[in-house]
C-alpha cells in the first residue's frame, strides 16, 4: 500500500515536472531569439474579416490571470501609442483556445482591455486549424483543470487583396514594441 502511495506521487510528481518543462525549455532555445520574420499565407476564415489590414494576433484564453491578462494590457498600452491613422489600419484579435461555453466570453474578455480589440471563439471543429497553423502548444493545467497552459507569441499578420500573411512572430517577453511599430510602419508602407 505505501509502494502504491509513493509509486502515484512519483508519477503525479513526473507529470507535473515534465509540463513545467515543455513551458520552460523553449525559453532557453529562443533566447536572444524575439522575432520570426515570415511570409506564411494563412486562409482561415475568422481572422481579418473587417476594414483593417494588419493586425496583431494573440492565442490565449478568456480569464487567464498569468499570462494573457499582462500581456493584453501590455499590447493595449502599445497599441494607444498609435496614431490615430495607424490604429485605423492595425487591430488586435484575441483568439480564445479554451472553448467556453459562453461565446461572447473571448469578446468581453479582449475589450476588457480595449474597446477596439476583437476577441474570437474558436469552435472546437476549428480550434486545431488555428492553433496548427500559428504552432500554438497548449493543454488543460494538470494542477487546475479551469487553466491552461499556453504558448504567449505576439503574430503580425497583412492582409492583402485575396491573401492574409503571417509575417512576423515575436516570442520574447516583454514584446519589443520598438521593433513591432517599426515592423508595422514597415507593412504600411509596403
């Protein structure tokens, strides 16, 4: 009985190590590493439907205290350093992974932050297509079965008369917001 004991607390111990790995490891691979340039075409349907042609994309889910909640504010706080003709073209869409049941969850969640950010459910039909295309990694928190844990990019998208491109991604926490307002000023200007 007690072998048991220890036997299930080793693996629960194993499980809980190698989740935290998979979040930390990639850290020390991409370090110095904050920006992927890209020219990745990506047609999926719910990204980019309005007038705006760029945009900044961020996966996360609706009520995340960790990870999402310092980020968005911390895109928000970039994003009102726009000009006003720049926030005309560039937007920031929320795209949810968690799946909630309410589906105005991602909206109210993302304009929490800004009233001109979009937030996204993704149906689960769909989830995998999104995540598969932008090589978001997340799975439900072994420790509390209400979080998960996720990739944090920053994506840049273009789009362009019958194309949406993924162009940029950052990685690096804090995001470099010089180097995303010169990459969008780039875009622009293309």
């Amino acid at each position: 009985m007690i072998l048991k004991k220890i036997h299930a607390a080793f693996i629960f111990f194993l499980i809980i190590s190698v989740s935290i790995l998979i979040m930390i490891i990639p850290t020390f691979f991409t370090k110095g590493i904050s920006r992927v340039s890209l020219n990745k075409e990506v047609n999926l349907p719910l990204l980019m439907n309005d007038e705006k042609d760029i945009k900044l994309l961020f996966f996360g889910y609706s009520g995340c205290r960790d990870i999402c909640t310092p980020r968005l504010y911390s895109i928000d706080e970039f994003y009102k350093t726009l000009d006003t003709e720049t926030r005309k073209r560039v937007g920031v869409e929320f795209l949810d992974i968690s799946i909630p049941l309410d589906k105005t969850l991602p909206l109210r969640f993302a304009q929490f932050f800004n009233p001109d950010f979009k937030g996204i459910y993704l149906p689960q039909t769909r989830l995998r297509d999104y995540t598969k295309a932008f090589d978001v990694f997340f799975s439900q928190s072994l420790i509390d079965e209400t979080e998960y844990d996720h990739t944090a990019n920053l994506y840049l998208m273009k789009k362009t008369p019958g194309k949406k491109e993924l162009r940029y991604v950052y990685s690096a926490y804090p995001y470099d917001y010089q180097q995303i307002s010169q990459d969008i000023k780039d875009l622009i200007n293309e």
